[in-house]
C-alpha cells in the first residue's frame, strides 16, 4: 500500500542520470518536492508524462519546488533517456537494491519489476500533502499536480 497523505515521506539517497547522489532530507526547510514514480524510460506513456513536465518545468522546478523523477532504470539508460528526450531536471535510479525506494513509497510491482505511476507532493517539512497512485498503462494528470502545489 502506497505511503499516505500526512505520512513523513522516506528519506532516501539515490543516484542520478549524471550519477550525482540526491538525498530527499537535501530539500527540508527548503523546497516543496514533486517525488513521481514512473515504470520505465523509453516507453510510450512514461515519455509523454517526462516530456509534458519538460514543456512546463517552471512549475516544477523553481525555487519553491523541486521535480524528482524515480524508476528502477539504470544511471546509463536515464542519462541516454534524459540526453534524448531534452529532460533538464533529476532522473534518479531506483536500480541497486532494485526497487528499494519504489517499495518504500508502497508503489513497486514486484510482478512487474518496476514502480507504478505513484507521485507524491512532500512539502517543505517532509509531509506527504498530496498524492494520486496510477496503474501502468494510466497516465497522471498534470493540472492535479499544479492545483495541489497551488495548496502549498
């Protein structure tokens, strides 16, 4: 079961498509974070999500929040992934110990070996203040994001 609304969200320190370390605890006290879970690079529905928060970044990254986008891909297929796709904001591998992350947050499909869609918006304290669950092939809705960090 996926991690709920008024729930201290899971620290966690992963590797990036540039394979620099970000830690979740890095943005207490100090941005709101958009932490969105998605199955796999390359795919069709997850490259039109990425790509969508590309086309509207500063909504999501500026300097009251910040984007975190986590799949259990290696740090060599996000760097190829984000270089192809032109996406400037953090890819981070949930690879090794493979979906520990994705389980923490309750959104890894062990059948699947992948997170699901799962986003969670943590503010500044480390709170999950908002948060919506998808299954594989259903895509998220990008206006319910801005509309719940318009509530920050």
């Amino acid at each position: 079961m996926a991690i709920q609304v008024g729930d201290k969200a899971p620290d966690f320190e992963l590797k990036d498509n540039h394979g620099a370390t970000v830690k979740l605890s890095d943005f207490r006290g100090e941005k709101n974070v958009v932490l969105l879970f998605y199955p796999f690079a390359f795919t069709g529905v997850c490259t039109g999500e990425l790509c969508e928060l590309r086309d509207n970044l500063p909504k999501f990254v500026n300097d009251d929040v910040q984007l975190l986008a986590v799949s259990n891909d290696s740090i060599h297929t996000l760097r190829v992934f984000a270089d192809q796709e032109g996406l400037e904001y953090p890819l981070l591998s949930d690879f090794w110990p493979h979906g520990e992350v994705s389980r923490a947050y309750g959104v890894f499909d062990a059948d699947k070996g992948c997170a699901v869609r799962g986003t969670f918006i943590i503010d500044k304290e480390g709170v999950v203040r908002w948060t919506v669950v998808n299954a594989l092939p259903d895509a998220r809705d990008l206006n319910e994001y801005v509309a719940a960090l318009d509530t920050l």
